[in-house]
C-alpha cells in the first residue's frame, strides 16, 4: 500500500524538501514513523476524502492523529509548495512545459465548517465557501495555484496568481516564471488587468463583455477546465472541511502535484 501510494520517484523527490525530524536532547519516547509512512496516509486521505480519524492505521502504521500532525509540521514548513515547484523543474528541465499560451480559471468549493478565507457564495445559495484559483500552461498541467473567499471576484486574483508563478527550469535557457499568452474568460475583463499583463511583455487574450462570445475562447480554455475536472480526483477537495486556509491550499499543492508527477512518469 505505501509503495503504491508513493512511489519511488515521488519518494526521491519528497526527501529533497521535508525538513529532517526534530531530535530528542533527552532521549526516550516513542518511535517516531518513517516519512514515507506518513506521506502514504496523507495521499490516503487527499484521494479518498476520508477524514483523518476514519484513517486505516493498520495499513500504514501510523494512527490518523500521527499523520494529522506531521501533516500539519510539513504545511508550516511549506513542504507542500516546494513539493509542487520541484516536480515542475524536473519537468521544465525536460521540456514538457509549453510556455507559449496559458489559462487562468478558478472553480467553486463549499466550505462546510467554513474558516478562514470563507465566504457566501454568490452562485451557490449564499452558502459558505472557498475558490481554487489556477494557472495552467497550455497543455493543462498546473504553473500556480491559490485560494480564496467564495465571494472574491476572480479578476482580484489574477495579478496574485501570475506573480505567484516560480520561476521554473527550462531545457535550454534560464528559468522561466511568465507565460507567452494568456487566455481568461471575461470575469477578468478590466483595462487595468490589460495594461499590467501587457507591461510585464504577456499577451492577454481575455473576452470581452457583450464584445465577443467566450466560446472562441474554449478552443483554448478548455485544457484548463479539464485540469479542474483532474483536481476532482483528490476526493478531500471536493468539500472543504479545514478551517484553516493553509490545509486547505496544502490538499490542493498535493493535487496539483499528483498532475504534474503523472506527466513526469508518463
């Protein structure tokens, strides 16, 4: 189970980025689980959506409260983050990244013991939730990736979410952190989102309201709602139930992740 769960080229590159395990100046205690162990009940809960106390220990050793808090040391640490970065340099150092045109989206979650960056969802009733925020690059795998209030207007997000973007290994060349183009729908048509992309040398290929038809646009977007529909793969976001923000940005990094390591081994 956990040699499925994680395998040895995700393995490899989680050692590169979990910080080493604190030690005990007074000795005793007891034995602390291996890392893989505890990455394994992790992945369990991201995919299946089971909560940490329904967590099968007897499978992977440690109990759910175990996994919930090295879970909890590693999202402080930003593990999940870096995580996500490091799978996108071994890609980019391959070539497999396509920089030439990218898409941004965002898609809905409800928030069922709301938190932090909660709010009432316009579309959904006035009920509780969050957004997942994405920038994909052309062929769909996840460049940048964030969270916020249900009620947040998506073009808020966008200047976020392009300078979130780190900046990534290219097979030839320096590192890389901007697209070519980038495609939006008109949730993010403002003149000032324009001048900011076209400043920064990114050509913006955003909808215009009662100008164009968003459909044009799906010719090219529509790699981006297929990597929302990939996010739906990790069960535990299909539902927010962390009231902490970070929890909840970290299951998305391990989604985003997952995506990203599937190319990698394919």
């Amino acid at each position: 189970m956990v040699e499925r769960l994680v395998p040895d080229e995700l393995w490899d590159l989680f050692q590169r980025v979990v910080p080493e395990a604190p030690s005990r100046p007074q000795g005793g205690g007891r034995r602390r689980h291996g890392d893989r162990e505890v990455l394994a009940a992790i992945v369990f809960v991201a995919t299946s959506g089971c909560t940490w106390q329904q967590l099968p220990s007897a499978s992977f050793g440690p109990s759910g409260a175990t996994a919930h808090r090295r879970f909890s040391e590693w999202t402080k640490a930003r593990v999940w983050a870096k995580l996500h970065r490091l799978v996108l340099d071994e890609l980019g150092a391959r070539g497999e990244l396509d920089w030439s045109r990218c898409a941004i989206d965002s898609v809905n979650m409800r928030a069922l013991k709301k938190g932090d960056l909660t709010g009432p969802n316009p579309v959904d009733r006035g009920k509780y939730g969050s957004k997942i925020h994405l920038i994909t690059e052309r062929t769909g795998l996840p460049l940048s990736v964030g969270i916020s209030a249900a009620n947040l207007h998506d073009s808020q997000a966008l200047i976020p979410l392009v300078k979130g973007i780190p900046p990534i290994r290219s097979r030839r060349g320096p590192r890389r952190r901007r697209p070519g183009k980038l495609h939006a729908d008109k949730g993010y048509d403002y003149s000032h989102l324009r001048r900011w992309l076209r400043e920064r040398g990114i050509t913006h290929r955003i909808a215009r309201k009662g100008v164009e038809s968003s459909q044009r646009l799906g010719r090219h977007r529509w790699t981006i709602e297929r990597t929302m529909s990939w996010l739906a793969g990790c069960r535990r976001l299909h539902r927010r139930y962390e009231r902490k923000a970070e929890h909840f940005l970290a299951f998305t990094a391990i989604a985003c992740t997952f995506i990203c390591l599937r190319r990698l081994a394919s």
